[in-house]
C-alpha cells in the first residue's frame, strides 16, 4: 500500500470528527524549528460539505478492538485496513505545512491491542514531531479513553488540545450503541486535563464531541449533558456531530439524510449558553425536550416571552440586548458604547451589523417602534422569521424542515 | 475649512501620504481628492504637489495615536478608488474625537471607513490561509497570490513568523510586487526588476501536491455536500491559486 492509498484511508475514517478549530493558543515561534499558532485560528480551505480545514486529521490507524455500532471502523466491518507510521505522519505533517495547506496535525487513532498502546502510538508520533522535526504549529490529539493518567500526562505536554469523545449524552445510549465503552473513563481523562491544565499542558484546553440522532436522547439530553460538561470540566468547545449512516444495525436509526437542522440548532443553543447568559433550562424543559427545527433557539424563546419585549435600545441592558433576536455579540457591545456618545437610530443599528430584519420586531428606538403596534403578535412574528430564516438555508436542510411544516 | 477645487498629489508611500494629511489639515483645506503619482489628470483637473520635504514627517507621524495611525494604514492598503480622501476625513474626525472616533457609526464617513478597515483585515486573514506555496529546487518555497487590497505586507509579515526559518518568495499577481524573505526580513519588489523565469519545481513537489489533494477530496463528508457555503467562505476569485480546487473552476 503506498502513502496516498494510505493517507485516503486514514482521512476518511477520520473525517467524521466534527472538531477542527485551530484557535486559542498562542505557541510563541522559536529561534529553530517551523511554525506557530494564531490566537483566533485560521481556516486553510473549505471542503466541498463547507466544513472548514485547518488540521490536518487523521487517524494513527483505523484499526480497532472496539465495536461502536454507528462508527465505519468498528471491528466487524470488513473494510480495508491501513496504519501510519510516526515517520510517515511527520513527513506528512512537515511537508503539509511548510506549503501553508494546514495549520497543523489532528491526531486520532482507533484502538489497537489496548488503550495503553495504543495511546504510546500517539506519544511516540507526536513527540518525534516536535522534538525532532521541531514542529511548533498546532496539535491536536485524542485521548484514547482507558489509557493510564501518566500517558495522558506525556501526551498533555506535547499538544495544544486534547479530546476524549463522550459520544452520547447518557450511559443508557453508550451501552446500547458503545458497550465497550464507559464514560467514567472519559471524565476521568477530562477531569486529570481539567486539574492540571497549564500554558504548557493542554495550552488550548479540551473539546469534546457528540453524536446526534444515532440514539434516542433528547436535545433537552444533550444540552443538559453540554452544560454539565462546560462546568465541570472547563471544556473549551462540544462539538456535535450528525450521525451519518455507514452501518446497519438493529439498534440504529433509519435514516437517509443527517439530522443537519438539529445539528445547528444544538449549535446555535450551545452558543446561547457559553456567551448569551442562557440555562438551559431557558430554552428547554423535560415539557418541551426537543428545538423547534423552524425557528433558531434565541427566537424561539424570544416568542415564548413576548411580554418581555420590545426592549428599548437606548435604555436597555447588555444582558437584555444580548437576548434580542439579530442583536449578537458585537452587535451588543457596539450598542452599548456608542450610545455613551449619541443616540443610537434604526440607520446607526444597521451600519453596527444589527440584522434588522429579526431584531425590528423585538425592539424600539427612542420609543418608535418600526412595525405597527397592532401586529404584534407572535403569530405573526413567527411566520416572519420562519419565512427570513428559509431565505438562508439550503436545500437539503429545506428537505428536512419541509417534513416538519 | 475652506474647499479647494485642487486635486492633490503625493509620492507613493504611507508617510509622505501622512505627512500631506496633516498639512492640509493644519491649512484646513478641503481638497477636491488627493492621489498617488501614477494619477493621471483629466483634461479640467487642477493638480497640485506640495514640497513635504521641509516638514517634520516623524514628529507628524509621533502625533497620531497609535490606533488611528493603524486604521489610517489599513486605509492605505485598500482598494477603495477614494481611499485618501477616506482617510483625510477620518483623520480631521480622530483629531475632534480623539480614540472615541471608533465608536461614532453615525457619522457615515467614519462608519465607511471602518468598513473597509474590516474588508482589507478579513482579506488579509483568509490569505494567511488561502496561499498556497510550492517547494522549488534548493527549497525555496514560492507562492502565488492574487487579492483586492494591497495586503502582501501584512501576509508576509505573518508569514515571517511562521515561516522563519525557510527562504520565501510571495509573488503578488495582479499588482507584480514580489515579498522575498531571506530568513531575516523580508523585501517588497518590483517583479520586473527580478528574474524568476525559471521557476523549477523541486522533485517531490508533484508527489506532495497529490497527497494534498487526495487528503482534501477524502474529507468532506459527501451526505453533507454543501457547495453554497464552501463558496460563501472561499469566494471562486482566490480559487485560481488554491491547489486542491483550482482544477474545480
Ligand atoms: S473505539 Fe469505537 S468509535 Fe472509536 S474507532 Fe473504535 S469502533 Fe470506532
């Protein structure tokens, strides 16, 4: 088998991890070697499924002990079989990166022989990465779950992040869909990262994945399990995944398309609860367990608490602007600060990158309204935003909200 | 301030371009446009070059606070037909407002400014990862650039850090300025005083290139194909020099 037969192996078992950022730390480049990172990341390429490129992602081999139902590599699928030497991922790696095609390595491996040797594989790439190609971009590597705290401890000096995937959000759908896998040993990685996370060790902190649609759990599930994870255990980023299907299996749904709709609404509320002062318990209740697939979160619940509206721009505070439907982050701040210096108009909202179109129902300006008073229902307001967010969305998502109207 | 009906002139650089900007606004001029050297006059235009030499660039330049002389360089770079004149207006708006110019979107010129600002920062970040180079012999490494701004300072100085310890050259298409990097700084050249005829691939480059695009083929996910976005953040105008889709366009 020759490199690139190799390289299309590898790649594509690893394509379907959703994590890709590059962002968050900051290597300082030294006087030898290659490389360095970007605060804010950066993307290399787009693929054709819009998904940005910046790592290089691969897996050590997707060779694997385990049977996960829903993943391409388990072991009793007859697919070819390939493995990377660490020599082979440096080159690579190396070469990948002097052209400026990536902005470093994403690591992964199914599990060979047992999570220690296997997790040894990645140390021994990893470290004659560094030490003697002298690479100082961005790394990548997953934890392999059940592997001794002191490997993880080498392998935490080594890279930027470090992922160990939770997968499903409850035991229940891990020991349906995962039986060789256990949480606890996730947590126990996350936890070891969590304690001893430092500007040398884990510098970008950890992330962590979960599959979508492959099992029954609810998205009030899912976004329950997020936020425990975020503060317990100060992960950077969960990443969710639509579950694609490669395998049949009684115990898999059956269906055609990924879940992409829920995907971005599991998105859209995960950023609602890192940055928009949300709980969870604001947008989802064990009443109402699933997001609405027509209208994004923050609208929804913007609907849901209609009396609580319009706010007035002018007057209002940075928590409440944030809780406006088209209002994001920047869009707050600007407010804020500018109105310090004059007052802001419908005009001024617009130059500040205020999507118009949905905050207008929300808000007044100065106690002008921009729509007539006797509209305001959310009715109304709903059809409007369903009609705005349609606009946007492309066709197989089209595909998929149609089932819903 | 009073108008002028003059079409100003200056020598092609930031700090002469500076240096005019605050004279006019010390004479509270109000120009009809001001323009680089190449400008060539229209048959009513009235053109006029003032002599900068005896004023003091370097106190000028020590005046301006450092956020402001920034935006005003990022200004510079763009390629906005009116960009000096853009620049003169948020330059007499910095000296009212001082660092608080930031914040006034209600003024349309300053919220235009700004504007481009951004234009000219985005374009400069997505070529930090849009370019592409190849491994010529004796390891130079060469790439090939085509942008709307004038931002291959920016990208070279990015490159400078990332890439220190390789020879680099960064060819910019459309304006024939070369970035040559020799492990210490880096040179902005006229690409006709340079001979780079023979650009001779290194041996592996091929080989190198062909992993590049299995690797990028292989990993978009075919259930989620979803071209509108791919293009929505890798706009078809850079895809001339990005390896793994050039072949697409
Ligand atoms: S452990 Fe499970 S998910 Fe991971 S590679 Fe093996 S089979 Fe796939």
């Amino acid at each position: 088998m020759n490199l690139q037969e190799k390289l299309i192996i590898l790649a594509d078992s690893a394509k379907y991890d959703a994590s890709c950022s590059s962002s968050g730390s900051t290597r300082n480049i030294k006087s030898k070697g290659l490389g360095n990172t970007f605060f804010s990341g950066i993307c290399h390429s787009f693929a054709a499924d819009g998904r940005c490129i910046s790592l290089l992602k691969i897996l050590m081999t997707n060779c694997c002990i385990f049977d996960c139902k829903y993943c391409l590599n388990r072991r009793s699928n007859n697919i070819k079989r390939a493995i990377f030497t660490p020599e082979e991922i440096c080159q690579i790696t190396i070469n990948f990166y002097r052209r400026n095609y990536i902005e470093g390595l994403f690591l992964s491996s199914g599990i060979v022989q047992n999570p220690d040797y296997t997790m040894n594989l990645l140390i021994e790439t990893i470290s004659l990465l560094r030490n003697k190609y002298h690479f100082n971009g961005y790394i990548h590597a997953k934890a392999i779950p059940g592997a001794s705290l002191y490997l993880v401890k080498k392998l935490g000096y080594l890279v930027d992040r470090m992922s160990a995937n939770i997968e499903l959000p409850t035991d229940k759908g891990l020991k349906l869909l995962a039986p060789n896998k256990d949480s606890k040993k996730v947590t126990n990685i996350m936890h070891y990262v969590k304690e001893n996370r430092s500007a040398k060790f884990v510098s970008s902190g950890q992330s962590t994945q979960m599959i979508i649609g492959a099992s029954q759990e609810s998205d009030y599930d899912i976004m329950s399990k997020s936020s425990n994870l975020y503060q317990n255990y100060k992960l950077k980023r969960v990443f969710y995944s639509a579950y694609i299907p490669v395998n049949h299996d009684k115990n898999l749904p059956l269906i055609k398309t990924p879940p992409l709709v829920r995907e971005n609404r599991l998105y859209q509320a995960d950023w609602l609860l890192r940055y928009y002062h949300f709980k969870v318990e604001d947008i989802l209740s064990s009443d109402n367990p699933n997001f609405n697939l027509l209208i994004d979160p923050k609208a929804d619940w913007a609907l849901r608490h209609l009396d609580e509206f319009p706010k007035d721009i002018n007057h209002c505070s940075y928590e409440e602007l944030l809780k406006v439907p088209g209002i994001g982050l920047k869009g707050a701040k600007r407010i804020i600060s500018s109105r310090q210096y004059f007052t802001v108009t419908f005009k001024d909202l617009q130059k500040m990158g205020i999507v118009l179109k949905r905050a207008k129902y929300f808000i007044t300006c100065n106690g002008q309204y921009l729509m007539t008073k006797d509209l305001w229902n959310a009715d109304f307001i709903t059809k409007n935003l369903v009609l705005e967010e349609q606009k946007h969305t492309t066709d197989t998502k089209k595909e998929q909200l149609a089932l819903f109207l | 301030m009073k108008k002028s009906n003059y079409i100003y002139i200056y020598p092609n650089d930031f700090t002469s371009l500076i240096t005019l900007l605050g004279e006019l606004a010390k004479s509270k001029i109000l120009p009809l446009n001001i323009q680089d050297k190449n400008y060539i006059p229209g048959l009513f235009d009235k053109v006029i070059e003032l002599d900068l030499s005896p004023l003091n660039t370097p106190a000028i330049i020590s005046h301006i606070d450092k956020n402001i002389l920034n935006t005003l360089f990022y200004l510079y770079l763009s390629n906005h037909e009116y960009k000096e004149l853009i620049m003169y207006y948020f330059f007499l708006y910095s000296l009212k407002f001082k660092d608080k110019v930031f914040f006034h979107r209600d003024i349309n010129i300053v919220d235009k400014a700004l504007k481009i600002v951004k234009y000219v920062q985005n374009e400069n970040h997505k070529l930090k990862g849009f370019t592409r180079f190849k491994e010529l012999k004796r390891h130079i490494l060469y790439a090939e650039i085509t942008c709307e701004n004038n931002i291959i300072f920016l990208l070279s100085n990015h490159f400078k850090k990332r890439l220190k310890n390789e020879f680099w050259i960064i060819k910019d298409v459309k304006r024939n300025i070369l970035s040559i990097y020799d492990k210490k700084d880096f040179y902005l050249v006229d690409a006709n005083n340079c001979n780079l005829k023979e650009i001779i691939l290194s041996e592996e480059e091929q080989e190198i290139e062909d992993l590049w695009k299995s690797f990028y083929k292989t990993i978009g996910i075919k259930e989620r194909q979803n071209d509108r976005c791919r293009l929505n953040f890798m706009p078809k105008k850079y895809w001339k020099y990005i390896l793994e889709v050039s072949d697409e366009i």
